[in-house]
C-alpha cells in the first residue's frame, strides 16, 4: 500500500499544472490563515486578487530570473494602482489615462512573450483596483491604502513563493516539457505511420493534412522545450543536469528532422507494393517507435528506464522484408529499391536516436549547444521591436487599439447607467477581447457559459454552507480549480473563478446581491469584446494567408540553402543549420494555426480561402518533408562526385522559391515562372537515373521530387492569389477593416 502510495504521488507531481496549482493553493491558504489570525475576514478579497494577478503574470525563469521578473511585475502593479486610485475621482482623465495605458501595455507585449505576461497582469490587476475601489463606496479615500497595499501584499506573496518553488524544483518544468515534447513527437510519428497503410482509396490528402497540423504541435513543444533550457542556462553551462537536457533536446530534433522526413511519394510506393509486406513492415516502424517515443516521455518523468525493444525488432523485420524484395530482381522496382533502403536507413538512425535518448550521456557530443537568444539584447532591440509593429498590418498593432476602445466603451456605458459592480464589465472585456475573432468567439462563448456555471455553484455553496468557515475553504478549492484549467477547460475555469468571487465577497457582504449584476456585467462585457473584434480593425486571418504562405515558401528556401552548404561542407549542426531548420517548421506551423483561425471565421471571410489554403498547406509540408530527407542525409559531397554537380540545381530551386514568395506576398501573378520550372524540372530528369548507382544519392533524387512538387505549389499559390483579389473586390459590407 505505501508503495502504491508513493507512485501516485510521484505521477501526481509529474502533472504539468500540479506545481502551479500548489503554489496557488499555499499562497491562498496563507492569506487565509492570515485573515484568520487577524480576526478580520475582510483582508481575504484583496490578498486574493492580488495573488490572482500575480500568477497570471508569472514567467518561466531560473530563480534569479523570475526574481528579476517579479521585481518589475510588483513594479507595475504599484505605478498601476497609484494611478487608478489617482484618476479614478476623474472620469475623464480616468478614461484617457485606462486608454493610453492599455495602448502602451499591449504594445509592450510586441517586445516579447515575458513582457505580454507582465502586461496582461498589470491590466487585470488595474481592473481588480477598480472593483475593490467600488465595493467600498465608490471613490477613494485619502487615508484608505489598506485595500491596494494588500493587493500588492498578495502579489508579493505569490511572487516569493514562486521564486522560492523555482530555486527548490529549478528542472522539473524542463523535465516536464521534455516529456511533452516526446509524447508530441510520438502521435507525429503514429500519424505519419498512417501514410504507409497499404490500402487503396485512402484519403490521403486528409491524413497529410492531420500530419501537418500535428507537426504544429510537435513545433510548439520544441519551442517551448528549448527557451525553457535555454533560461536555466543562463550563467550554468556547467550543470551537469541541464547539460543532459539539452542533449535529450538535440535528440528531439534530429528525430523530428528525420521523422519528417519523405523519401518518396508514398501513393507509388503503395501501389508497386500493394501485394507485399514492406509498407505494412514501415507503417509498424513507425507506429512502435511512436509509442516508444511516448514511453521515453513517461520515463524522463518518472525517472524510469526506457525499453524499446519492439521497434527494434520492427526495424529488422523491414530489413529482411527490403532484403527479400531486392533478392526477387523485379526490373519494375529498381527506381524504388534505393527510396525504400534510404527509408530503411532513415528509420534506423532514428532508432538509434530513441537508444541514445534514454542515456543521452553516453551519446556523441552535439558539437555547437549554443541556442538562439530571441529575447531583446537592449533596449534600443526592444525599441526596434515596438517601432516595427507600429502598423496597421500588425496583428499587435490592431488587438492595441481595438482593446483599449472596448475598454473605454464600458467605462462610458458604465458611467452611463451607473450599473452595480459595473467593473465587472471591463474585466469580462479584457479576458474576451483576443487578437482575433476566432480566439475572441471561444473565449466569449466559454465565459458566458462558465459564469452561468459558477453562480449556480456559488449559490448553491452559500446557501448550503452557510459557514464563513466553509465557504472561504470553498473559495480556496475553487481558486486552485481555475489555475488548473484554465488553458485547457476554460468553462471550468470560467466556473471556478465566479465560485471563488461569490464565496469570497460574500464574506463581506451579501454575496446573493452578486448574481444578477455579474451575469448581466459578464454578457455586456462579453457583448462589448464581440462587436469591437468584429467592427475595429478587425483580424481576418484570410487576408493574411497569402503572407503566411510566402513566410513558409521564404523558410524553406533559406533550409534548402543552408542544407547545401552543409553538403558542401560537411555535416555540422551547427545554430545557423538549427536555426533554418527550426524557422522552416515554424512557418509551417504558423500557417496551418491561421487556417485554423479562418475555419472559425463568419462564413464571408472564409469563403474558399480554407479549401485553398489547406490545399497549399499539404503542398507546402510535403515540400518540407522532401527537404527534411534532403537535410536528413547530408554529407560532404567530393568534387568528383556526381551529386556534387547539382550544386547549382539546388541553388536554382532556392531561386525559384524566393521568386513564387515574392509574387504571394506581393499578390502578383507567378504564371510567368513556368518557363523556368520546366528548364529546371529538364535538367533535372536528364541526369543519369539516381537508380542505377550503387548507393542511394539523395541529392538527385529529393531535389528532382523538390522540383516536381515546384508545380503544384505554383498553381496553389496562384489560387491564393486569385482568392485574395475576389476577397478586395467584394462588397464594402462584407470587407469590414
């Protein structure tokens, strides 16, 4: 029994938001004994909104770094409070003065994600200062601080019990990305598997569509990975610890580059082999070392040893399966045969990738560790940063002045009819309003859900519990509740906060005179952030596609360049390799998350470009898988050899690409490119079959399926462009912003 005991604890600690809900649990539970030891319930609302707003506002540091960050974070909260209670008698220069700094706030975030953090939290904390403000009569008074000092107190709280949980349990949050990153990397695996099924009628498009999707999340979890480990390196390239992590990363994408891989069309592989055994032998590959891949998740976690013995023996089974293929000498499969045992070689490094994982000590040194620092080096970088989005086409930009409008919008129809806990409405507003209408109708529709879900909660917990007692505790639960869902189960969160707001103002108060005005507040709020994300320069993310589209042509041309000048020069990874590879896949990321966005969009604003836009997506990552076995197999080519000749193919198809970006983002036609795709596209095909060699030569046979593919990225690209000039031409009604 203790044994079972122990091992629920240990996988209850490896849970992501196990950590952060116990912070939020210790610092609520002391403002409660502190009220207690007082005998004055009263200071509960105050310490709590203030511990409230300094989680939402915690980064992701080593503790001197999140020391750092809490120093600035009190700081704002302070200026941030003084100049509420400062304008508030005011309304008019409260109402310029909540405009101007929801502006510069918002702008700030462009800087970076710690500074958006840090922004978002000092805006709700000015909010909580607003309400607190109003549920003691209505205006400030000049000897009555109690209440934002106790506010900032809170804050304070949390913020040095979060520096001290950093200092004490620094890796587990890298140990716990790590661990994302290979059950990501794990479902890209399994789905990619699905590619080699040997059936006929499949939807294939569908599945690489799914594929791509999840190469999004596999690229999220590295990104998230790495500035976790690079932030803890700071000044500790010496710790052992973080050292293996790192190397545990590196790993990560070496298998996620060769994972990405494709060696050739698999529709041709299916039907050459549809009556053997080879796919089916890659398809279990893939699929175990997939599972594998999620087993090594769960073992960095619980700090168990990794067994992948069943991908092994899948390894061999495709082995003999290619062997057997090869001894039958079909002349119909000799154009295959090298595409298959390249495959075959590509699965077996990764297989010895996974091996390496669970002892990354023993592996070979990664050579260059260095990782690309992408936070501002001064503050004239920053500056640089703020100055760029300083446009109308930032997304930044346009979210910094349509939020501080809908703001000021409730601050006026609040002044106007003077409703009860009107404050209500600026913070239901500001946790709406998004960047975009897609993210904006989410969160719109859960709030109001959730807030409906919470009162009936919160009256029934102060009508059954009666107790102070109870319902402060029920209060506590319910604050817990919220930071641990509210990423993932926003309703549920949504519910727990309003259970956390009754229970607490009923402290001090009646909490059943609460009800109807937070109802009526949160639909008004949430009215408030619909219309300005719809009316005020509004975000379509359609009229974007066509730039995300070029961003993702203009990446992997840059990986093709790098590529060639490894096998130029001989493998290396090095940062700039890294770097291309990373901002490749980022590109793609970024443009499979915007069409997910348009999906969500009214039907005007989506109209064809979705159909399109995928289509170009499914074109766009399998041009990236083609230059990810490309990179996969890079050597140094010798002058005398034959690949080494198709130097300036290659250079030719990184010309190409940057050409066809061009045109999408300048939205001209690229029909005049064809003449150069056909001239490129011939003397690639006039090369000397890349089958008749004795070894696989990867750079005649993935740059001439680069070239293929040239075309039909073309002619998506086009329909992309032909869509954007049908979406300008449409009626002033439908083309609002």
């Amino acid at each position: 029994m203790p044994t079972s005991f122990s091992l629920s604890l240990r996988r209850l600690w490896t849970l992501d938001k196990f950590a952060y809900s116990l912070r939020v649990f210790l610092a609520l539970s002391g403002a409660l004994l502190l009220s207690w030891a007082l005998a004055d319930i009263s200071l509960v609302i105050p310490l709590f909104l203030g511990i409230i707003a300094s989680a939402l506002s915690e980064t992701d540091d080593s503790w001197q770094g999140r020391l750092q960050a809490l120093a600035v974070t009190l700081l704002c909260f302070a200026a941030a409070s003084l100049v509420v209670r400062w304008l508030f008698p005011w309304p008019w220069l409260f109402a310029l003065g909540l405009g101007v700094a929801t502006f510069a706030l918002i702008m700030l975030g462009a800087i970076g994600q710690r500074y958006a953090t840090i922004a978002s939290g000092t805006l709700i904390l000015s909010i909580y200062t607003m309400i607190t403000i109003e549920h003691h009569g209505g205006a400030p008074q000049a000897d009555d601080w109690g209440q934002t000092l106790l506010i900032l107190a809170g804050a304070a709280w949390y913020g040095a019990i979060s520096v001290i949980w950093c200092a004490l349990f620094s890796r587990q949050p890298v140990k716990q990305s790590m661990a994302q990153l290979y059950r990501e990397l794990g479902n890209y695996l399994i789905l990619k598997a699905t590619l080699f099924e040997p059936l006929r009628g499949v939807d294939i498009e569908a599945r690489r569509l799914a594929l791509a999707r999840q190469n999004g999340r596999v690229v999220t979890a590295l990104n998230q990975a790495k500035e976790m480990i690079f932030r803890r390196l700071e000044g500790q390239r010496g710790e052992g610890k973080l050292n293996r992590y790192l190397r545990i990363y590196f790993i990560a994408q070496e298998i996620h580059e060769r994972a990405s891989s494709t060696h050739y069309p698999y529709a041709r592989l299916t039907e050459a082999f549809f009556h053997h055994d080879v796919l089916f032998r890659c398809q279990r590959l893939l699929d175990q070392q997939g599972q594998a891949c999620k087993r090594l998740g769960k073992a960095l976690l619980l700090n168990r040893p990794f067994e992948h013995d069943q991908s092994e023996q899948a390894l061999a089974d495709l082995r003999a399966s290619i062997d057997h293929l090869r001894a039958m000498r079909n002349p119909a499969w000799r154009e295959l045969m090298h595409p298959l045992a390249a495959l075959a070689d590509n699965l077996a490094t990764l297989e010895g990738q996974l091996a390496s994982a669970d002892n990354p000590d023993s592996a070979e040194s990664p050579g260059d560790t260095s990782l690309f620092d992408r936070s501002p080096g001064s503050v004239k970088d920053a500056w640089e940063r703020v100055r760029l989005n300083l446009t109308v086409a930032s997304p930044t930009f346009r979210h910094a002045i349509r939020l501080p409008i809908a703001l000021l919008s409730g601050y006026g129809l609040l002044q106007l009819i003077h409703p009860t806990q009107g404050f209500w409405i600026l913070l239901t507003t500001l946790f709406v309003c998004r960047p975009n209408f897609a993210a904006t109708r989410r969160f719109l529709t859960q709030r109001i859900a959730g807030t409906v879900l919470g009162l009936v909660a919160g009256w029934a917990s102060i009508t059954l519990f009666p107790s102070a007692l109870l319902q402060t505790l029920i209060a506590v639960v319910a604050g817990v509740t919220f930071f641990a869902t509210r990423e993932r189960h926003y309703v549920a969160a949504t519910a727990a906060i309003t259970l956390l707001v009754l229970c607490s103002f009923n402290q001090v108060g009646d909490g059943f005179d609460l009800i109807w005005p937070r109802l009526f507040d949160t639909l008004i709020g949430a009215l408030i952030a619909g219309a300005a994300v719809f009316l005020i320069l509004p975000d379509w993310q359609g009229r974007r596609l066509h730039r995300e589209a070029a961003n993702a042509l203009e990446a992997s041309r840059h990986y093709l360049e790098e590529i060639l000048h490894q096998y130029a020069s001989g493998k290396q990874d090095d940062l700039a390799y890294r770097l291309a590879r990373r901002n490749a896949h980022n590109a793609d990321a970024a443009l499979s998350t915007l069409l997910a966005n348009v999906l969500k969009e009214p039907e005007p604003y989506r109209k064809r470009v979705a159909n399109d836009g995928f289509r170009f997506l499914v074109l766009s990552h399998t041009l990236l898988s083609y230059l990810s076995a490309l990179g996969a197999h890079r050597q140094r080519l010798g002058e005398k050899a034959d690949d080494a000749r198709l130097f300036p193919e290659g250079r030719r198809i990184a010309g190409y690409l940057a050409m066809l970006a061009e045109h999408l983002a300048r939205r001209t036609s690229a029909a005049g490119l064809e003449e150069a795709r056909e001239a490129l596209l011939a003397r690639l095909e006039d090369k000397p079959p890349a089958w008749e060699a004795e070894d696989y030569r990867p750079m005649q046979t993935q740059l001439l399926l680069i070239a293929q593919q040239l075309g039909p990225l073309t002619d998506a690209a086009e329909r992309l462009i032909a869509v954007q000039d049908d979406r300008d031409d449409a009626p002033s009604a439908v083309r609002t912003g």
